[in-house]
C-alpha cells in the first residue's frame, strides 16, 4: 500500500512539472488533449467497472454540457473575463448530468449489449439532432469563440490551463475512486453481480443505476466543458459517431474493466493518433486506431492496465468483471 | 391534405428501405444474437460495391448481384476469421463489430472518397405514375415499397414453410438442441451471417438508387435500425416490419411539418417504446 502512495507521488510530481520541461505542443497538444479525454473515458470505465454497463453515451452528456455552455454564454452575451462565466459553468455541468439522468432511466430499461444499442441510437441520434437544429444548436456549424472562465489570479495560457485540467482529471479520479469504495459503490458492484439477489436484498436496482449514470455524467460533462474551453468550439462533428467510438476504443486500449483503464488509454490514443499522423498518414488515423481496438477484444477485453496487472500479479483481478449476458437474462426475465 | 399524403408516401419509401436494411440485421440477431454494429459501414460498402459494378457492366441488376455476393463474402471471413474468437461472447461481438465498421469506414472513405453517388434505375423503372389525390410520384418509389413488401412476404413465407426456414427457427430458439439433432450449427451461423449482410448490401444499392449514400450514411443506417428493432421487437418480421413503418412515418412527417426537430420524433418512439413495451412492439414472448 504504501509502494502505490510512493507511485502516486512520484506520477503527481512529474504531472506538476512536466509543463516547466515539455514544449508547448506536448503540453497541450498531448498532455492537455489526453487528459480532458481521459475525463470522458473516467465515466465510461466508472459505468463499465462498477455498474457493469457499458454506455456510448459518455461523450453525448460531454457534448450536452458543452453545447449548454455555448448557448448559455451566446444567450447571456458574456464576453471573456467575465465572472459569471462561472455560473454558466456551473450550469452547464447541471445540464449534463441531468441529461445523463436522463437518458440513464432509458437505459436501465435494457441491460448489456442491449444497453450497447440503446446508448449507440441515443448518441447518434444526438448528433443528428444537432445537425438539424438550428434554433437552439445552429446547425451544421455549431458554435465558435467560446471563451473559458477566468482562472483565479489571472492566470491564462496552455501552462494554467493544462494545470486546470490536471486537477479536475485529480479531482474526478478521487472522486470516482471514493464513490466506488462507499456503500453506494458497494451496493452498485452487488448489482452489477447478481440484480436479483441484490433486488431482494432491498436495494432499489433501477435508482442505483440512474444514479451512476447521472455522477458519470456530471463527471463527463466536466470533460465536455474542457473541451469546449480548449478548443474554442463545438459542432455536430464533436458529438458524432466517430469521437464517440474512440472514447470506447481509447478505454478498451487502456482496460475497460479499471477505472484508471482510461487514463492510460487517452494517453496511448492520443500517442497513437500523434504519431499515426506522420507514420501512415492523417487519413488513416481511424484504421490505426480500429485495428489496434480489434485486436485487443479479439484476445482480451482488460487492455493494457488488464495485460500489466497479468503480468506483475498474476492474481484474477477481483470484482472486475465483464458484463455477462447470463447475467443480462436473469435480469430481465 | 396533398402535402400530408404525400409524406406519407415518403414516409413509406423509407420505411421500405429501413425494413429492408433492417431484416438484415434482425436476421443476423435473432439467429447469431450478434448485434452487428458494422451493419451500416455494410450497407454503405453495398452502395459503392453495386455502383461501380453497376457502372462497369451497365446493369443495375448484376449491381445488385454483386453488393450481396461482395459483403457476404467478406462478412463470412469476418464470422470465422474474427467474430468466432469472442467463443458466443455476444458482448464482445458486438465491440469487435464496431472497430471492423471503424476499420470499414476508413478504407471506404479512401476508396470511394467523400462523394454523394446516386446510382441510375433501371429504364423500365423511371418516369412517373399518376395517383389519384397526390399527382404524380416517382415510379422507382412505388417500386422500393412493391419490393419491401414482397421481401417481406418471402421472408415470412420462407421461414414459415421450407425446410431451410424451420432450421432457422429452431436455432433461433435452441442452437444446443439444433446441434445435438446433428445439425452442423457452426456452418448455419456463418452461412445465416454472410446471407444477412449480404441483405445489408442489397438494401444498400437500393438506398444508392432511391436516395443516395455518402460517407455519413452509414451511420443513420444503423441508428434506424437500431431503432426499428428496438421499437419493433427483435427477430421478428412483423416487429421489423412495424418498427419501420412507425419510423419512416414518424421521420418523414416530422421532416415536412418541423424539420429542425425531425430527428426527435424518432426519439420519442424509441422511448415510449421501452417505457411501455422494452421487449419492443411484436416479440415472441422469450428471449
């Protein structure tokens, strides 16, 4: 135990400097793009791990809380600087995760690979909307010149924010980390296992779960409102189907069963994605990163944390396991 | 009123095409409980196979020929090749399916580039036939809704008559029992896979001749799939059937009378749906 507090000091460490060492591009081009990813993916592994539910929807309430914050700051007509920006933040957040509620109590209503389609239609759907939209999303072109909240002291720059980023990615990684460890994380995983046994027991299943979509969801919508600072904008395209799927496939890379599974996974994507672009060509980024995803379900589903944790232990991973369709049955019948 | 109708009849133009694409898919589900997610990157390679083959020989037919027997092939290799070391782990198929249509997509998109390609109907199926109430409309729809309809048909009577139809039925209800009978299941899975996918591709040149498919297109090919089995309930015909009806409809009247809040229309069925029905509409009672 105390060998991981010395790990997590030493990683800590070299988070806090690497910024003073790295150029810029790698600040934010690399550490920056991976981390507000890695937020995305933390809600995916969370779901998938402890609530046994692997849900496409991740970057939907991502986009949901971005596009709140669009529109709330057009509406508001605030302008860079401005403290309210803050508000706005906060709301869009709300936005977010009471989408996530949302399309939550959809969800529960199936279970494993029906869940699969279900979210799948849902954030293609969204992006469809959104698209269409004209009155509320703007259509094909969405929103630009989104500006980012003043940082305390008036701090700005790729250097603050890389260093915003990092303690939200901290700040969530905690969180979910503790969450999973109290009676609501406890209660989740015995749901996961065995529904029925847990229904009779006298938890109330089908809330447990909507509440795990809803703080996945408020921790996703803290990626999408990076996201959307860091980039400046947000269209259709930011919501489709493509970033949709390399959420997931960033977080099988990294281990879809662990929660830090999507930590390491942005980071290797996003490596990937970096040193695609001169070794085979930007336009076969999605080719790369697909077959590097086929290969790992066609041998395991644990990725690269999963494929570490075989080596160095060569213990089964407990309570880390993945959704079963026997297990889907017994729920539903 | 003409303005109703006629959605109407659009609505039906794509629900034919939705059910058509869609059977493909419930096929390959109901029987292989594969939820193929490549089903839309198939059904877009269906489109540009049967357009330059349509272009090469000069027959819409021989295009039609080609998408089936092009994507069936490749989504046999696929069967044995990759889905059968998931070892029926349905949950892993299906992520393994979205990085082969990931894979799909890309080499597509360098193939045949980001065109919109509308392939030519056949002579005998252009011009207009005049209706009563609506005026004229376009002879090829009428025509995609006459081949919904008699696919549909054919499948049912298919499965409800031959021999090749109780196989499948049996094994859609118990494949152990299929196999100790001494049917070779394995077989009848890559042969049930290649035919769906193979209706994927069809559907996808007729999609290419009615409207037009470029990258993009599969995508909302699969969402209304997705959608129609969901609402109508899987492995059924009728459920399929039904589910496209209601989707076609619903997308094509929301699109005439609000089109920026179109695509939410569909959305409310699928929710009602799994408010009331989450088994869909038309199921067969187990699954």
């Amino acid at each position: 135990m105390t060998r991981r507090w010395v790990w997590c000091a030493v990683l800590l460490l070299a988070a806090a400097v690497y910024p003073l060492l790295a150029p810029r591009f790698w600040v934010e081009g690399v550490a920056t793009e991976s981390m507000i990813l890695a937020i995305i993916g933390l809600s995916l592994t969370f779901l998938a791990s402890y609530g046994g539910m692997v849900s496409l929807c991740q970057l939907t309430v991502a986009g949901t809380a971005g596009y709140g914050f669009a529109i709330l700051t057009a509406r508001a007509g605030l302008a860079a600087g401005d403290p309210w920006l803050w508000a706005v933040a906060l709301a869009a957040l709300l936005i977010g995760a009471l989408a996530a509620l949302l399309i939550g109590a959809l969800a529960v209503r199936t279970t494993g690979v029906y869940l699969l389609m279900l979210t799948m239609a849902v954030a293609v759907g969204f992006a469809a909307f959104a698209r269409q939209n004209y009155e509320y999303m703007r259509g094909f072109d969405g929103y630009a010149g989104i500006v980012q909240p003043p940082l305390p002291g008036g701090a700005s720059g790729p250097t603050a924010f890389y260093y915003l980023t990092l303690v939200l990615l901290m700040a969530c990684y905690a969180g979910l980390t503790w969450v999973s460890r109290s009676r609501f994380g406890f209660a989740l995983q015995a749901i996961r296992d065995d529904a029925r046994r847990a229904e009779s027991l006298g938890y109330r299943t089908d809330a447990h779960r909507i509440a795990a979509f809803g703080l996945a969801g408020a921790v996703a919508a803290v990626g999408g409102l990076l996201d959307v600072w860091y980039q400046g904008r947000i269209a259709p395209a930011s919501v489709d189907i493509g970033p949709t799927i390399n959420i997931l496939i960033l977080c099988v890379l990294g281990g879809l069963y662990s929660l830090r599974g999507a930590l390491v996974g942005a980071l290797v994507f996003k490596l990937l994605t970096v040193f695609a672009t001169d070794l085979v060509g930007a336009q076969y980024i999605n080719l790369l990163a697909g077959s590097a995803f086929l290969l790992i379900t066609m041998f395991s589903t644990d990725g690269i944390t999963g494929a570490v944790r075989h080596m160095t232990t060569r213990s089964s991973p407990l309570g880390r396991a993945p959704p079963e369709e026997s297990r889907a049955a017994s729920s539903t019948s | 009123m003409n303005e109703f109708l006629i959605s109407v009849l659009n609505g039906l133009t794509v629900a034919s095409l939705y059910f058509i694409a869609a059977s493909g898919f419930a096929l390959v589900f109901g029987f292989l409980r594969v939820v193929n997610m490549a089903h839309g990157a198939m059904f877009l390679l269906g489109g540009y196979i049967g357009y330059s083959a349509a272009h090469a020989t000069g027959s819409w037919v021989l295009g039609v020929l080609a998408a089936f027997a092009g994507v069936a092939l490749l989504a046999a290799l696929l069967q044995l090749l990759i889905l059968r070391r998931a070892r029926e782990d349905i949950f892993r198929e299906a992520l393994m399916t979205i990085g082969i249509a990931t894979i799909m997509a890309d080499l597509m998109l360098s193939g045949w580039g980001g065109h919109t390609y509308q392939l030519e109907a056949p002579a005998w199926l252009d011009g207009s036939v005049q209706l009563p109430f609506i005026g004229r409309y376009s002879m090829l729809r009428l025509a995609a809704i006459a081949l919904a309809l008699g696919l549909g048909l054919a499948m049912w009577w298919a499965l409800s008559t031959t021999r090749l139809g109780s196989l499948i039925r049996a094994g859609v209800d118990d494949q152990e029992m299929l196999g100790a009978l001494g049917f070779n299941v394995r077989r009848m899975q890559t042969l049930v896979f290649a035919c769906g996918a193979g209706i994927v591709a069809a559907s996808g040149v007729i999609g290419a001749t009615v409207l037009s498919i470029s990258p993009g297109e599969d995508a909302r090919y699969l969402l209304t799939s997705l959608i129609v089995v969901i609402v109508g309930g899987m492995g059924t015909i009728a459920g399929t059937a039904l589910g496209a009806l209601l989707v076609g409809l619903a997308e094509q009247l929301g699109l005439t009378y609000s089109p920026t809040y179109a695509s939410t229309y569909t959305f409310v069925l699928l929710v009602m749906a799994l408010a009331f029905r989450p088994q869909g509409l038309i199921s067969r009672g187990t699954r």
